[in-house]
C-alpha cells in the first residue's frame, strides 16, 4: 500500500467492526446490515447511518447537488440506499426522490413519517444487490459500496444497470491508491476510477469538503458517472 493510503488516519466504522466482527459470523447480507443499525455500530449520535450522515457533514453536498442534477438533467433519483434520510430530507433538490434500504426498521419508520406528512419521498424495503429497482434518472449510491464486498459491488453496479438508470452517483475517493477487498459490513476507501473497477474519470465530481480527522479524509467525494459508460465486469 501506498505511503498516501497508510497514512490516512483511522475510520470509526471500520474499527468498530473489528471489534464486533465475531458476531457477523454466519450473517447474511440483510442480516449484518440490520445488526449495525440496530447497534448503532458506526457511532453518530445523531444518525445511526454513520457520522458522514449527520448535518455538519452534509453541508457541501446539500448546496452542490441542485446544481448538478440540474446539470445531467435528473429529475428522479434513486436515493440507495438512504439509511435514515435524514440529512437528504433537509436539502431543497428539486426531484422526485425514491429511498431504499435492506433494514425493515428503518423503511418502516421512514414509511410512516411520509405518510405522515412530516419527510418527503416514498420507501421501499429493498437489497442493492439483487432486488427490482424503481426506475429513476440517477442512482444515489452514497457511503455504500465502502461497505461491501467486490462481489456485492458487482453486484449492485449490475443490479443499477438493470433499473435503466442513467446516472450512479457514488462515493469515491480521488486521492485513493489501492483499492482492497473487504468484508460486508466493513468499511475501507475505494477509488472507482482504479484497478479492479477503472469507471475512468466521473463527468462531475463533488467534493463534500470532509472534516473527519483534522482532513484526513479530505478528497472524500461523489462522482457521478454514465452507467452505461461503466465497463462491464469492471464493477468488481
């Protein structure tokens, strides 16, 4: 690994599983999901989807994304998954948005906070990797694929090609060396313009202006690239 990757200093999320990783033995996908949430394993006080979820974090992103959709002509997106929709339901982005998530906790809770009137959006329960998609213009993949395996990557870059989505709109890190594999539920920086995706250069890209450890992480960004411009068997 690179000098620039090691020096990069520690994640939370992923030493928090290290901690627990004994008790995802067995666990499948869903399961494992539904177990970080239900522990609050990432950490953040104010959104069991992590601290790159909470509002200070998502500052940057709340101001760039009208912008952009309006720049790639996105009227829908796919918000998957959406976690807790929190800081996304603060953000004026001007489209019709669809969450999904695989944890039925959080759909339900988000299901009945639309109905009430209280969030925008619809939601539905939902696996990236292998279920039906609702067809939307973009794909919103944000702080996901880190946490997943280069087979359910591949899976769920298959599985947005399916949905006839035009646009992934995902997390990437610009400065990353070395991309490595992971257990699901884990988290390390990926890099989707190298080895073994190389998606090329995303048409935009929107730096979040991350302030997690003194800016260490400071190149953490969305890309948005073509789905259909994404090689294919080079989603993993």
């Amino acid at each position: 690994m690179s000098s620039s990757d090691s020096d990069r200093p520690a994640v939370l999320a992923h030493l928090r599983f290290l901690e627990d990783r004994e008790s995802f033995a067995g666990l499948n996908l869903a399961q494992r999901f539904r177990r970080i949430h239900d522990t609050n394993l990432w950490g953040a006080v104010a959104s069991t989807s992590g601290l790159g979820s909470e509002m200070d974090a998502t500052a940057a992103l709340r101001a760039q994304l009208p912008g952009l959709f309006k720049r790639l002509g996105v009227t829908s997106l796919l918000d998957a998954p959406c976690g807790d929709a929190g800081w996304i339901n603060h953000a004026d982005l001007r489209v019709r948005i669809i969450g999904i998530d695989i944890v039925p906790a959080l759909i339900e809770h988000l299901q009945a906070r639309a109905a009430a009137g209280e969030i925008k959006g619809e939601y539905h329960l939902a696996d990236i990797t292998s279920d039906e998609l609702p067809r939307c213009d973009a794909i919103l993949c944000r702080d996901a694929l880190v946490h997943l395996s280069f087979a359910n990557i591949g899976r769920a870059v298959a599985n947005f090609r399916r949905s006839g989505a035009t646009w992934l709109i995902a997390t990437t890190f610009s400065e990353w060396q070395v991309n490595r594999d992971c257990e699901d539920g884990d988290w390390r920086a990926l890099n989707f313009e190298r080895l073994p995706f190389g998606w090329g250069p995303p048409a935009e890209l929107l730096n979040e202006n991350c302030l997690e450890a003194n800016g260490g992480w400071r190149d953490k960004s969305l890309g948005a690239w073509r789905i259909a411009a994404i090689p294919a068997g080079k989603s993993r």
